[in-house]
C-alpha cells in the first residue's frame, strides 16, 4: 500500500525485505496503511504518523502472542519397567500352571471369581483373586500383551514397584464399585480391570506433572484425551456378552484418580528400597487374598 507523503513514522527496518513481510500483513489485517521502502541503506516500515501509536500496539501484540513458550519438561523415566511386566506375567501365568497341575483346591475358582452379592456380603477378598484369574488362553493372552504395554507405561514414571502396587489398588478399586453396582448373579474374573487402571495412571502422571503444560491445549491434554481413546477402543469397542465394560470403565476412573494424587510424589527419593518394599506389598496383597479365600 502505497502511502502519500506525509508526516511518516518507521515502525521496523531491515537489511532484506522479506524481514518485514509478516509484520506488513499484521498491519494489513487491521487495515493500518503502511508501506516498505527502501532508503538506500535499509528496508523500513513505514505508516502514517496518526497511526504510529496503534500500529506498534498490533505488531507488539502479534509478537507476545508468537512468542516460543519454555521447552515442556521431560519425562524423567525411574526404570524400565521390565522388571514389574515380568512379575505380572509371573503372576497370571503361574496359576493357571499350578490349576493345569492339580495343586489348587476345590472351587477355587468359583472362590476367587468377583462375585457381586459375595462381595456385598463381605467376601472382599474376591476384588483381589478376580484380578489373577482368566477364562482361557485369549482371555489370558489379551490381558498379558495389555497389561504388560499400560504397565511398562506407568513404570518407567513411577518405578516397577510403586507403578504396580497403584495398578493393583486401582484394579481392586474398581472391581469393588463394579461389585456394589452389578445386580445379584454377576459374575467377572480378569485383569482387565487392572490393565485400564494401569493405562489412565500412565495418563494422569503424565498430565499432572505438566510434560505438555507448556504447548497448545490439544497438546496438553494429550495424554489424557489418548487414554480415553484407547479406552474407547479397547474396553469399549469390543462386542460380545463376556465383555465387562463396567469394569474397564471403573479400573480406568480408579487409575486416574490414583495418579493425579500421586503424579507430584517425590517417588525417585525413595529409590531402590522403595520400589522394593512396593513391590513386595503388591504380591503380598494377592497372597493374603488368596488365604483368606481358602481358609
């Protein structure tokens, strides 16, 4: 826009004119007049002495507002998370085996399975032995390759221990609201429960510790907004009448909760001891269940 010659005011300059480019269509979008020229030295800005004042409000404005944000923290990764997918794995596979060799009870079985009157009742053992327990290979493998992805997620945040430990709360947590809502004759078993408890804890610690915090809203609530995609698809999306949805929601409500109180513990402080003593109290968890079941 070519400007007659008045009183003018330089507003930029540069040595190359496309420098000023994207100050000029800012100009132009508040339909400011304004002009580029050339001074025999330096590209210039230029605008009408009148609108000297606005046009530096919209250009310093359009510069606060492109502004880089600080870089968004890194995640800080504890371990690997290795070692808890494999004392999972030891866990739901090894009862099967001692079932396949005879060394299990009678009933066990219809004792460990969620039942919801049972619970109701008092029988609170069964929102701990539900977890280690499948109805086949399928069943078995799908909650193995799930729980195993989720927790390895969480884990790597949160330390093998401490991750498992909170997984397992959140998979008794929600089996036990599970219970106090499905009518008398419900019956579940699985760890599903605890695998989508495992995926919204991933989620939650993620979100709370503010990794994303310093990009735009959709990136920020990035890991929240996947985990309930991936609940969606695969807790939800599934079709048939042995699919516990209730379940997955609940494990997944109970994971969330549990991680947005624990995103901001100092867990790294209590290293390897830590992580250990967590461990221990998960097995131990499922142990005591199981006695109690049997006595």
């Amino acid at each position: 826009m070519e400007i007659p010659p008045a009183a003018l005011t330089v507003l930029a300059r540069s040595a190359a004119r496309p420098a000023l480019a994207e100050q000029a269509l800012v100009l132009a979008a508040a339909e400011i007049p304004h002009d580029i020229e050339f001074d025999g030295h330096h590209w210039l800005l230029l605008v009408p002495e009148r609108y000297g004042e606005r046009a530096l409000r919209e250009l310093i404005d359009w510069q606060t507002e492109n502004q880089p944000g600080p870089k968004p923290t890194p995640p800080r990764v504890i371990d690997n998370g290795l070692l808890g997918a494999l004392g999972y794995l030891l866990v739901i596979w090894s009862l099967p085996w001692i079932e396949n060799a005879g060394l299990t009870p009678d009933r066990w079985r219809e004792l460990g399975a969620l039942a919801a009157e049972a619970v109701r009742g008092g029988e609170l053992w069964r929102a701990v032995t539900a977890l280690t327990l499948h109805g086949d290979l399928g069943h078995l493998v799908a909650n193995s390759a799930f729980g195993v992805l989720f927790g390895v997620l969480a884990a790597r945040m949160l330390g093998s221990g401490v991750a498992w430990l909170l997984i397992l709360v959140g998979g008794i947590s929600g089996n036990l609201v599970n219970a106090m809502v499905q009518a008398d004759g419900f019956r579940s078993i699985g760890a599903s429960t605890a695998t989508f408890a495992a995926l919204a804890l991933a989620g939650a610690v993620a979100w709370r510790r503010g990794w994303f915090r310093n990009r735009d809203i959709r990136r920020s609530a990035a890991p929240v907004v996947g985990g309930i995609a991936l609940l969606v698809y695969t807790g939800l999306g599934a079709e048939g009448e042995n699919v516990d949805v209730f379940a997955h929601l609940f494990g997944f409500a109970a994971g969330f909760l549990i991680g947005c109180v624990v995103a901001r513990a100092p867990v790294e402080a209590g290293g390897l001891w830590l992580q250990r003593c967590a461990g221990c109290a998960a097995l131990g968890i499922i142990a005591l269940a199981w006695w109690w079941a049997w006595r």
